[in-house]
C-alpha cells in the first residue's frame, strides 16, 4: 500500500507562487510515474504533470511554462512549483503514484487534496 500525504497550498494573488508536496510513504517513489492533478468548480478533472521513474517530466500546456514537477527521491516526496498563477488555476490539487501495466495507467494511490485559491 502507498500512502501520499500533501501538503502546501492556500490562497495567493494572481501572478504568486506557491509550492505543493507530496511525501509518500509505503514505497520508494523511484518505482512510480508521480502526477500531479487538479479539480476545478464545474469543469473535468485535469491532469497537468506527470514524473516518470526515468526522470521525465510532462505537462499539461495550460500549466506548461509556470509549473514545475520535482522529485527527491531521498525524502520520497513530490513536489509541485507553481509559478504566475492564474485565478483559472483555481482548483483541488491531487497528487498520485502510478505504475504502468501493459501500457495502462493504474494508480496505487491518493493524496488527500490541497485547495489552491487565486486571487485577482
């Protein structure tokens, strides 16, 4: 079992930074794909970073550019840089870890949301 833990989060004015964590716990996160993804009020869940074991980084292009994935494998933990936020960045962030099966994303597990709040 992989247990995720974030922290992080608030309120910030447009055009602020703000930085999320993700710390697992359960297993290295050296064995995981890391995502980040975010629910907004009334629009569909966006999945807008990803981490893979071998180091890359994907991005969703509405974040591409001010967000920034991370991992320290060490601490075992994720994190998320927001930079230039947007009030349409609005939303709950989730972090999860994944493994790939026959090309199929399945996800091991949740954290628990952060509420991410701009303001212009």
């Amino acid at each position: 079992q992989v247990d995720l833990v974030q922290s992080g989060g608030g309120l910030v004015q447009a055009g602020g930074s703000l930085t999320l964590s993700c710390a697992v716990s359960g297993s290295s996160i050296s064995n995981y794909h890391m995502n980040w993804d975010r629910q907004a009020p009334e629009k569909q869940r966006e999945l807008i970073a990803t981490s893979t074991p071998d180091g890359s980084t994907k991005y969703a292009d509405s974040v591409k550019g001010r967000f920034t994935i991370s991992r320290d494998n060490a601490k075992n933990t994720v994190y998320l840089q927001m930079n230039s936020l947007k009030p349409d960045d609005t939303a709950i962030y989730f972090c999860n870890a994944a493994i790939l099966i026959d090309n199929n994303v399945v996800v091991k597990g949740w954290g628990q949301g952060t509420q991410v709040s701009v303001y212009s």
